[in-house]
C-alpha cells in the first residue's frame, strides 16, 4: 500500500538525522549538569526537564520559591541564558 509506505517514510527518522539527535541531547543534559543547582531546579520545573514529572506555571514558581513572579522570569531567562553559553554553537 502506497500510503503506508509514505507513511513510513515519514516517520522513520534517517540514520544521520538520528545521530545528530541523539549528539543534541547528549549535548544538552552535559550542559544542563553544569548548571547550579539554583538553575536546574528552576528549569526543571518551569520546562519538565531534568525529572521534573509536570511543568510549573510562573505563578506555582513563584509560590514554590517564596518570590514575585518577575523574579521567577528574571531567574529563568539568566538560567536559559547561562544554559545557551554552556551548549555547543553549533547546535545553536
């Protein structure tokens, strides 16, 4: 059948697509492992990664951590930004 074959072809990742996949992630989880505490903490419940089982609102963030919601976005948005420095460029 033709569209089971297009099917398949589309969902079937290409061998090098899943290399550099896998090289990101890889890439991102030793990134991820240099941040501070402070920051992995706060990433993981703002965006589930590193365990974190449910992703936070800034509202939740902000009652978990005993500080205004602004704080929470400032403190994100250096935690992403120390993150990006520690990544490869060329996975940028």
């Amino acid at each position: 059948n033709i569209s089971t074959e297009r099917r398949t072809q589309r969902t079937t990742p290409k061998p090098e697509i899943e290399i550099q996949r896998k090289e990101l992630i890889q890439a991102f989880d030793l990134a991820f492992k240099k941040l501070p505490f402070a920051d992995r903490q706060l990433l993981s419940y703002a965006y589930g990664v590193g365990g974190a089982d449910h992703i936070e609102s800034y509202r939740e963030l902000a009652n978990r951590f005993g500080c205004p919601e602004g704080t929470i976005k400032s403190r994100i948005a250096a935690a992403k930004k120390r993150l990006r420095k520690l990544l490869d460029p060329t996975f940028l």
